[in-house]
C-alpha cells in the first residue's frame, strides 16, 4: 500500500525512503492498541455492510504504520500480545485476521529483534495442533516466519521482484493482477474512474524498476543489520544518487538473501548479516561517504513501504478474453526470459487468436478441412494441374494441396501436468465417488507428487454479482478443455481466483435490470456465502462491494485527478493474503429443446439455474389470489417428470423418480446458511403441491427434468438473462468432470477390457472440476 487518499494524514510523499522524523507521526503503543482494538470490535459486529464502512478501520491502521518503522515494530508488538491473549481464551474468532494482520507488518517492518521474531513463530507452531483452518494456515506462516527469522527481508525481497517483474537471475518468479468487471454493472465514466484507481494508484503511477531495487536494497539492508550498524537515510540518499549503477547491487542482495535460503538455518543469520554489512559499506564508500560516523543517527531507519503489485483493468466483454491476456503476457518478452528453448518452440504450435499472433505472415497451425483429402473426390473443374502433379511440365489450374503435418499426442510430461492438477487437494474422498456433502476448503489432501513448480502466477480477480463468476466458471472450464487437447497454459501459469461482490441498488428503469432473471432474490449468493463461512472476507472484501460505486461517483463528481488509493490498496492485502480456496462444484447441463431441429446444447453454471413456464408467469399472481379466496390447494403449471440421485449424509445415494405439476423451479448450488453448508444441488418448486411422500427440498447432484406436455420451459443460467434459452423440452445435469482426469480415462480405456473401476494414480484423482475462490481463511466452522 504506497498511496495517500484526501483523509490521510501522513505528511510524506508516496514511496519515498525518508527519515523517520520526517515520515507518518508517531504513534504510541496505546494509540495502536486502540486501532487493533477497534478493528476486534468491527469484525465482531453484525451490522449490516451498506450502513457503515467496514474494512475502512483495517486499511486505516496499516497506513498509519507503514510509513514509520517504529509504528510497525509496535503494531507487531501489541498484535501478538493479542494473538497469544486470543490463544489463551480460546477466542478464535481472532486468530486469523490478527494473524494476516501480524504477518502483514512483519513483511513490511524495517527491523524486528530476534525475540519478537522468536515469538510469532513459537504462535504460528502453536498453531499446527489447532483443526482446519487454522492448522494450514498456521503451517504456511510458520515456513514463512522461519525462512524471515534466519534471512531478515526475504518475503519483502521477493514479492516486490515476482510483483514488479524485476529481472533477476536467483529468483525468477512473477506474479500479475487481471481485475475483470462486469460490464454490466461497470460502465462509461463509472467503469473509467475505477480504472484510474485501480491502475493510476498502483506502484507503476509512481515508481520505475531502479526506485523498486533501490526499495529492495535499503529493506534488506537495514532489516538484517538494524539501526545501530545501519544508517537509513544516507543509505537512501547514497541509493538515489546512484541512479542506473544501483542495479549490480541489487543484484548482489538478491544472491545473497537467496543462498541465505539455500543455507538454512546455517551461522543463524550471521553468514547473511557480514555480507549484508561489508555490502553496505561498498555502497556508502561510492559517494565518498563514511559509513561509520555515528553522530545523532544511532537506531535511526528508513520507511520503505511495499509498493501495490501491478495491475491492469479489464471491462470483461469477450467470454475468451482471460485466456487472451494469460496469453500475451506468457508470451511477453519479460516472461519469455524465463523459458527454455523446447517451451518457446511450444508456443508456436498453438493455435492462438488472430490478435495474438505476431505478425501477419505467421503461418496458421491449426486448420479445418472440409473436403475429404482425396483428390478424385474434387468436384468437376477442379482437376490437379499437371504442374502441381508430381513430375508434371504445364500450366493449369490450382489443385487442392494438403499441408504437411503430425498427429499430436499428449506426452508423458503433457499427462502428468493434468494428473498432477487433478489430484485430490480439495479435501475430497480417495477414489473419486460420491463426495461429501460437507463443502471442502484449503489443501485438505494428501499429495502424492509436489506439483510443478510454476515461474508465473496469474491472480484473477472478478467484480461483479453472481452472473460474472458464472461466466467466470464458463471461461475457467473451457479453458482447461483446450488445455486438455493440448497444453500452453497448465504447465506455465498459475492460476488464482479471487472475487469482490458487487451489486449496486438499481432502479427499476435501469438499463442493467434487462440483464436479470425473473428470481433474483440475493444476486450476490456467493459472496453472501463466502463472508459468513469467513467473518474477515466479509469485513474487508464483501463490505468492499457497497463503497465502490461511493468511490467511483465521489471520484467522478471530485475536482482533483489523483485517484483514491483505498481500492488498490483492498486488492493487494486481498490478492496477498488471501490465500485459502473455498471450492465451489460446477455443474454440466444438457438442453434439450422442442425443435427437433435445433441441436441440444451444453453448457455449465455456478450458482443457481431457474426453470420457468412462461406461460403461467403471469397468471401466478391472480391464481393465488383465488386460491387463497376459495382455500384451495389446486397446483397451476405444467406436468414434469423428474429422475434424481438423492444425496444422504450416509453417502448412500437413493435413485428417486416422480412427476409433478409446477410453474417453475429453482434449482440452487449455493447454501443460504451455515446449518445448511452442503456441497449439492437444493431444489425448489414452485406451486406445487406435494404428497405425503415427498419432499419439499430435493438435494441432489444428478438431475433430469423433461416436460410431458406439449409445454416448453426457460432455464436461465446464473440469473444472467443473457445466457437464457427457450423453448426448451428437457434438461440434465451432473457436476462436470475434470479435463484432465478424463484425458487420463480415455487413455485407461484402450487398454482395459470393458472395465471401469479406477485404478492406480487415478484413485487419487478428483473426477469433479471445482472453482476455487481464495478467502482469508477458508471455510471457519
């Protein structure tokens, strides 16, 4: 977080390294204590997100610390007396937000003494005998505090190179941030001002790749040698003045710090702290300055804030457009430095979009033929010329020619990629069966095989309410189908889902309401979901959806150009602590329709599907207005037939078939409270009247709806009327199997004999195809 907004007090410019006496005032313990304490009570509080701005507190305590050291080394104090009260009484409820809290400032604080480094990783080991979440979010804190104690600046070092992109040759990571919008929702100047927050408020605004090394640097500098060896302000002056020769020494402490990390625990940092120290002086001795004079300087250090990660904005228009950009940036010089020779000629056997290919003579590699490849087949007047005939002399006219070309197989590293991402890590049963219904959430399984290693991370955040993660859900599952038939992404980048919910009050005479179903009840089900399975999600991510339409219009309706920082500033404690998946199943479904010329479709859906005769839509309302006068219980609708496979906590699922008369149906897949957290299907009809033997809510993960009347149905997907379809006869739906694990059964196939029970490494494979969505903790229970 680098940038002020108009309430800030803090009197130093963004991202500059200057002395404590002239950066953020000084706070005092109480003072911080105060801030943390406001935060408990904020996270406690029920009150609902429109009417007071939660998450505003927590962003508010980390700008007041980060740009004076001496406020980070107390908050890091005062958090973890709070962390170990918490463990005491037994409060869980604050463990993890104070826990990414302390991480947070640990990462970010100039210098911290040994013992207090000591303390947070005692807390985090204490962690590991807690359940889920805790357990697994302990763990990855305790690595990470490890690595930090014996290589003072390491997490600082490397999520500013893998965030800024800054070319190194110890530690080749990179990370980038895509912010994709529902159009719908974001538009004209609404959509422009979030751009220039997002974007224009982000490190790139204001820092160039020498201001980021000259960052790394100073942080690593000073977070291994402290104030007393360490003089921070002419450090940094020293660094600014020299200007392009900074970058050898940047690249010195990057070597250092990394083969600090190779070492270990070896020397407890002493090894690390001599070359640090001898590399200080070198840098001080270049200006001609003396690194030992220590008059009226001693514990005095420098803020070097962590700069926001790059983003870029997208109006999401085209369904293609995420694999799009995944593209151009993989294929991107910077990113290309990164690959070997064998991956680099991969790449041009993709088949990309005309956009994406470098230049117009590029050769296609992937084209469809409509003719038979036989030439007596060649319709009359389109004989081979006997010029082109093999040993021909004359001139004629063109023949039909066939490029050269291979059949692609999938190689044994191209089959182990997608095994390796369809293991079990979503918490699912060995084998494969029928999952629990209890929703899973982290890395609950047991991995076989340590997944590759991947240089590039590509951290996806959508915006928007339950129609964008639809589509989401769509574009990330044919995705890995192309990437089944051959890889270019899955063995490159990895992949992040995150997601900000935002639905803004509209008036009915808005433009967007075309864009809604008939039932939307709560367009942002998900996001519901989310922030009450992690009370910190809803605090600083789900309240974040009602105050982004506020900051676009106060930005729109400003005088002043410099744009807010509290958005980018959300986003990047979002993508960088927001690191536990919450698996949401996607659902196939088949259409049917009653045109027998019209060719069924397929297609997949997130959260809810509605069915609806619209023929008695609009007769619903005088009907029940009889019934209700004549105390009648007749049904209204059309008669369908409905065959499921009904899901028991026991996992002895029960084929179950009926018929009924409804108007419609909602069909959702996700939960509405906590005693109702199961990872299936609930359907609900509507007007219907039920007999003794059935049940008002059907659960179910396999489903067939067919009409037996010469009435047709609508099915909107995602309650986006945009992906609407009519006329429809009959529908089935099933959770969607995985690319991957169906690559590896079309190839079990040839070689079995008729069975189909899986065996060897594909026991340990997930058969469903989840959309993880990164909280803070995961699911709390």
């Amino acid at each position: 977080m680098t940038n002020r907004a108009a309430w800030d007090s803090s009197t130093s410019p963004p991202c500059t390294m200057e002395h404590t006496g002239n950066s953020a005032p000084l706070a005092s313990e109480p003072d911080i204590y105060r801030s943390v304490q406001a935060v408990l009570r904020e996270l406690e509080s029920r009150t609902p997100f429109s009417s007071v701005n939660k998450g505003m507190l927590r962003w508010t305590l980390h700008k007041k610390v980060q740009n004076n050291p001496a406020n980070s080394l107390t908050l890091v104090r005062v958090v973890i007396k709070e962390l170990e009260k918490a463990e005491r009484l037994d409060c869980r409820t604050h463990i993890l937000p104070l826990l990414h809290t302390l991480i947070y400032a640990v990462i970010q604080s100039a210098y911290l003494p040994d013992d207090l480094y000591k303390r947070v990783y005692d807390f985090c080991k204490r962690l590991l005998t807690m359940p889920q979440p805790y357990c697994t979010v302990g763990l990855s804190y305790t690595r990470q505090m490890k690595m930090e104690r014996h290589t003072p600046g390491v997490l600082y070092q490397r999520m500013v190179i893998s965030e800024q992109s800054l070319k190194n040759d110890y530690h080749p990571f990179q990370e980038r941030v895509f912010v994709f919008a529902d159009p719908d929702i974001f538009s004209g100047p609404f959509a422009e001002s979030l751009r220039a927050d997002i974007e224009t408020s982000c490190s790139g605004g204001y820092l160039n790749p020498l201001q980021h090394m000259c960052l790394v640097v100073q942080h690593s500098i000073q977070a291994a040698l402290g104030g007393e060896k360490c003089h921070g302000p002419k450090l940094a002056q020293t660094l600014k003045d020299l200007g392009q020769d900074v970058e050898p020494y940047f690249q010195e402490v990057v070597a250092s710090l990394e083969q600090s990390v190779e070492e270990g625990s070896k020397g407890e940092g002493e090894i690390l702290r001599g070359r640090l120290e001898r590399l200080y002086n070198k840098i001080l001795t270049q200006t001609h300055s003396d690194p030992l004079s220590s008059g009226g300087w001693r514990g005095s250090l420098c803020d070097t804030p962590l700069p926001n990660p790059e983003m870029s904005f997208h109006l999401w228009q085209d369904d293609e457009e995420i694999w799009k950009e995944l593209a151009k940036c993989v294929r991107s010089s910077s990113m290309s430095l990164t690959l070997s020779q064998d991956q680099e000629a991969d790449f041009d056997l993709v088949d990309l979009p005309a956009d994406l290919t470098p230049s117009s003579a590029m050769p296609r590699h992937s084209v469809m033929s409509t003719d038979s490849g036989i030439e007596r087949d060649l319709p009359p007047g389109a004989e081979p010329s006997p010029t082109e005939s093999p040993g021909g002399t004359g001139e004629g006219e063109a023949r039909l020619s066939r490029r050269g070309g291979i059949k692609m197989r999938p190689s044994v590293a191209d089959n182990m990629a997608l095994m390796q991402e369809s293991l079990e890590e979503s918490g699912s049963p060995v084998g494969g069966g029928s999952a629990s219904l209890q929703r899973r959430a982290g890395c609950g399984g047991t991995m076989l095989f340590a997944k590759q290693q991947k240089h590039f991370t590509a951290r996806i955040v959508v915006m928007g309410d339950d129609r964008v993660l639809g589509r989401l859900a769509k574009a990330f599952y044919f995705l890995r189908k192309r990437e089944a038939r051959r890889l270019f992404l899955t063995m490159k980048v990895n992949l992040q889902f995150y997601y900000i919910p935002v639905c803004e009050d509209l008036s009915p005479s808005s433009p967007v309401h075309e864009n809604l179903s008939p039932t939307r009840d709560n367009l942002c089900a998900v996001g519901s979901y989310l922030g009450m399975v992690d009370p910190w999600y809803e605090c600083n991510v789900k309240s974040l959806g009602s105050m982004i339409p506020k900051l676009a219009k106060m930005s729109n309706s400003s005088k002043t150009t410099e744009p807010s920082p509290f958005l980018s500033d959300v986003i990047s404690y979002y993508v960088r602590t927001g690191l536990q998946p919450v698996y949401f199943t996607v659902y196939s479904v088949k259409i049917s329709f009653t045109k027998l010329n019209k060719d069924p479709v397929d297609d997949v859906f997130l959260s809810s599907l509605d069915l609806d005769f619209p023929d008695f839509r609009q007769s619903t309302a005088f009907l029940k207005d009889i019934k209700h006068k004549k105390n009648t219980a007749e049904p209204c609708g059309a008669v369908i037939s409905v065959n499921y496979k009904k899901m028991l906590l026991s996992g002895r699922d029960v084929d179950k078939g009926m018929s009924v008369r409804t108007s419609g149906a909602q069909i959702s897949a996700i939960p509405t409270n906590e005693t109702e957290d199961l990872n299936c299907l609930t359907v609900a009809f509507n007007e219907t009247k039920l007999k003794n033997n059935m049940d008002s809510k059907i659960r179910t993960c396999n489903i067939k709806i067919r009409t037996l009347e010469m009435k047709s149905f609508t099915v909107t997907l995602d309650k986006d009327s945009k992906r609407t379809f009519k006329d429809v006869q009959s529908i089935e739906i099933a959770p969607c199997l995985d690319p991957g694990y169906c690559v590896q059964k079309t190839m079990r196939s040839k070689f079995s004999l008729g069975e189909e029970k899986d065996a060897g490494l594909s026991i340990y494979m997930n058969k469903g195809f989840p959309l993880p969505i990164n909280t803070f903790a995961g699911i709390i229970n």
